[in-house]
C-alpha cells in the first residue's frame, strides 16, 4: 500500500484563531451593522411587535435595556417599536427614570390576550431573526471558498501530521475546489483524523445567526455544540447611539466544523419542525454553511448510501439547497460548505459514475511506512509516559505486524501504547516498550489470544 496518513496524536482538529487574535478590525468587518429603524431589521413589523410581547410575557422582562439585550435590538430602535405597541393600547409605560432609556413597560390586558395568541402559533421568544434574504447575501459573502489555500500554508498547517506529499496536495487543491471530496481507506488508516485537520485550514471568524426568519416562521441556527463564539469587541458605549454597532442578532463565530456518522438519515436533513414549540431548528448541512461538513463511515447509515448521496447531488452541483415549510411552500439556502466523506469502502461500491463525477476528488488513505510508524511510536509514548526504545520498535513491526500479516496503520501505535500504560498502571510496573508488553498488548487488542493458544496447543499435540 502507499504511505498516507499518520497522526503523531489524537484528538480533534484545533481550531481557527479567536478574533483577538486577528485584530480588533477583523471582527466589526466580519459582523453587519446595526439596524437603526425597525423597518431596517428587514422583518414583518408584525412578527418583531408580537415577538417583544412573548419576551415580556415569557421572561417577564419590562425593562427597555433588559429587553434590548435579550432580543439583541438597540435600545433607541426598540424604544421606537415599543411606541407603535403603545399607540395599539399593547403597552404602556409603568415608570421613566431619570436617564435615557431607563423605562420599566407594562403590557395591558389587551397586550397580553396578543401575547397568548402568538404563543400559541409558536413559543419563540429569543433573540429577534434576521430574514433569509440577509442570511443568505452575509453567506457568500463570507464564502468558505474565498479563503483560498496554497502549498505553503497547506504545509504549515498539517506539519505535525504525518502526511504523504502527493496526498496533502490532494487535499490542498480540494479545499479550494469547493467539490465534495472523498476519503477512503481500511478503518484505522487515519482517514476521519485527517478529515478534522483540514479544520485547521478554516481562517476568520463568520457571523451566524441566531435565528432566520421565513414567511413569518422561525429557524433556528446558532447551536452551540456546532457554533464557537469568539472574542469580539464590546459594542459602542452608548446603548441609545447604535451608529456605530454590529448586528447583535449574528454571533461572530469560527467556521463551524459538523460531523455526523451512522446516525445520519435523510430525514435529519429536512428542517426539523417542533410542534410543540411551533419552530424549526436547522438542519446540520445548514448549520456548517460557511465552514465544513463530514459525513464519516459513509455506508453505515440505515438510509442507503445511493438515497444518501442522490439527496446531495443538486447541493453539490448548484451550491444551494432548498428546503420545505410544513405549509408545503419552499425556499433556497446556500450550500456553503466543504463536504467530506470519509468511508471503508471503494468508490465504485458508494454510487454510479453520475454521483462520483460530482465528487471531485476521491483520495486514498492507507498504510503508512515505517519511519513515519516509527514517528507516531515515539510520539505515543512520550504522550503516555511509555519508554520507548529501538529494539522495542522494530521486534513490534518485524515479529508481530509482518508475521501476523497486519498493515502498518495510523492508529495502532497510538492504541497499542495506550494499552499498555493502563497495563502498567495496573500491575505497577515501568510502562516500556518491552516484549512482555507489547506482546500483552498485542493480543489484547487484536482478540488473538485465543487463537494463539489454541496454535500453541495444537503444536504442542503435535
């Protein structure tokens, strides 16, 4: 086999740099401006007046700044709303302190009556959306596809992980191709690891929403197991002065990085409707726009790989998807995002030439040779506290792998070292790299004890 990947360690891919980090520019350059007006908010006056009184009936928030924050709305716009509901006899203004924007309002009889009729369409009450037209114009243009990446930050960025040229290439010009691309290989060759290192290659923060608006339904985006905040500079002094302020519905985030596995269905990749709470929450392909999406064991799936695959062939094609409203009506989002699939299988098993033509790349990742064996050996060991040595080394590849007919994996050394530093720990002895350990190790983690003594005792008959 040809040498691919080794991991010197485990782990997850480390992430893009917080916003500190890349100057307090980056971050307001990354995130809109505030909306002054509530008609700039781009969203039905409707939907953000009844959505002010499901806050205040839900949280039993009054206070005008307490309400900015939580709908993340400027004090000076939201003031301005809360008069049109006070016009509607909704609200009304229970006490005004001495400084600007220091209001406590109550809602009426009417108002509430307003509130339970709109939680009882839906239960929403977090920060206000932003429409699905703003989503998808801040989506390209902050597309995963303009970071652009060359040899030599391909190379500074994977240089601790064991990886063949011709390989790290591969993947280097897949990341600008914007194609799905495929990894395969027998399990444990390090396809998966590899896969959450082009994380590594994810530069400057996106902003997220917490919410999109369609058609008067609400989505939920920001999740976050999926979405990493990062540092970003306080907003501008003055609460009432939004001049010079981002729009607190995003969340200036890294480039998210989604994996899912097994689990995966086609139904997971619809919007996910809540009838209880009356909204959706976003599907994963969704919620890895801007950053990238993983798809591991490819083929384990109770859906069909073929049903899987064909469900990303316009995605994959066009750079967008559409999506269904439980009213039956459609519309389109952008599919922003590196697809990769990692899977044990050959490529002509996965689909036909029509869905493997649209993954652009397909690469192989194998066996790995024996100095770089030898590299992750030693990594392994000095992470664990194991004594590594030489002769260790060379009677674990010589009289173990070749005699038993085991390929030179990227994640056996790792596994192998582990085993036998809980071993140690549990007899009390040194953790090395020792022909009793390793020979522990070996059959412990190969289920070959059984069989080595049934050949021993057969031998022994004979």
């Amino acid at each position: 086999m040809t040498p691919a990947l080794a991991s010197p360690t485990p782990g997850t891919a480390p992430r893009t740099p917080t916003a500190s980090s890349l100057g307090e520019s980056t971050p307001r350059l990354a995130m809109p401006p505030a909306p002054r007006t509530p008609e700039e908010t781009g969203l039905p006056l409707l939907l953000l007046g009844e959505l002010v009184l499901k806050v205040m009936n839900q949280h039993g928030i009054t206070h005008l700044h307490e309400l900015a924050a939580h709908m993340k709305l400027s004090v000076a716009l939201l003031e301005s709303l809360l008069g049109s509901l006070r016009k509607e006899a909704l609200v009304e203004v229970r006490r005004r302190g001495a400084l600007d924007g220091d209001v406590l309002y109550d809602m009426t009889q009417t108002g509430r009556g307003r509130a339970a009729d709109a939680l009882a369409r839906n239960l929403y009450s977090g920060p206000a959306p932003v429409p699905v037209a703003a989503y998808t114009a801040r989506v390209l243009a902050q597309s995963v596809g303009d970071m652009g990446v060359t040899r030599e930050r391909m190379a500074q960025s994977l240089k601790d992980v064991v990886v063949r040229t011709e390989v790290r290439d591969q993947l280097g010009a897949a990341m600008n191709s914007q194609r799905g691309i495929l990894l395969y290989g027998p399990p444990g060759s390090g396809k998966t690891y590899l896969c959450e290192q082009m994380a590594r290659l994810l530069q400057d923060p996106v902003a997220v929403p917490h919410a999109v608006e369609v058609g008067g339904e609400i989505i939920r985006v920001f999740d976050p197991l999926v979405h990493k905040p990062v540092h970003a500079p306080a907003p501008g002094a003055s609460g009432l002065d939004n001049r010079s302020r981002v729009d607190e519905r995003w969340v200036l985030c890294e480039r998210p990085v989604v994996i899912t596995g097994g689990e995966l269905t086609l139904e997971m990749l619809d919007l996910i409707f809540d009838p209880r709470a009356g909204y959706y929450q976003a599907p994963p392909h969704f919620k890895a726009n801007n950053g990238m999406f993983l798809v591991d064991d490819l083929g384990r799936q109770v859906v069909s790989t073929r049903q899987l695959l064909n469900r990303w062939m316009i995605p994959m094609e066009q750079h967008h998807d559409y999506l269904m409203l439980r009213n039956g009506s459609k519309f389109c989002i952008p599919f922003d995002t590196l697809l990769f699939f990692s899977t044990n299988l050959q490529p002509a098993d996965l689909g036909d030439d029509a869905f493997l033509r649209r993954i652009g790349y397909k690469i192989h990742v194998g066996e790995i040779g024996r100095d770089d064996y030898r590299r992750i050996t030693v990594e392994a060991c000095h992470r664990l506290g194991v004594r590594y040595s030489d002769d260790g080394f060379d009677l674990l590849v010589d009289a173990y792998h070749r005699s038993h007919d085991r390929p030179l994996l990227a994640c056996i050394p790792r596994d192998l070292v582990s085993q036998i530093a809980s071993h140690a720990a549990y007899c009390g002895d040194e953790p090395a790299l020792t022909r009793a350990n390793i020979d522990w190790a070996w059959h412990n983690y190969f289920a070959s004890r059984a069989q080595a003594g049934t050949a021993a005792s057969m031998e022994g008959k004979a």
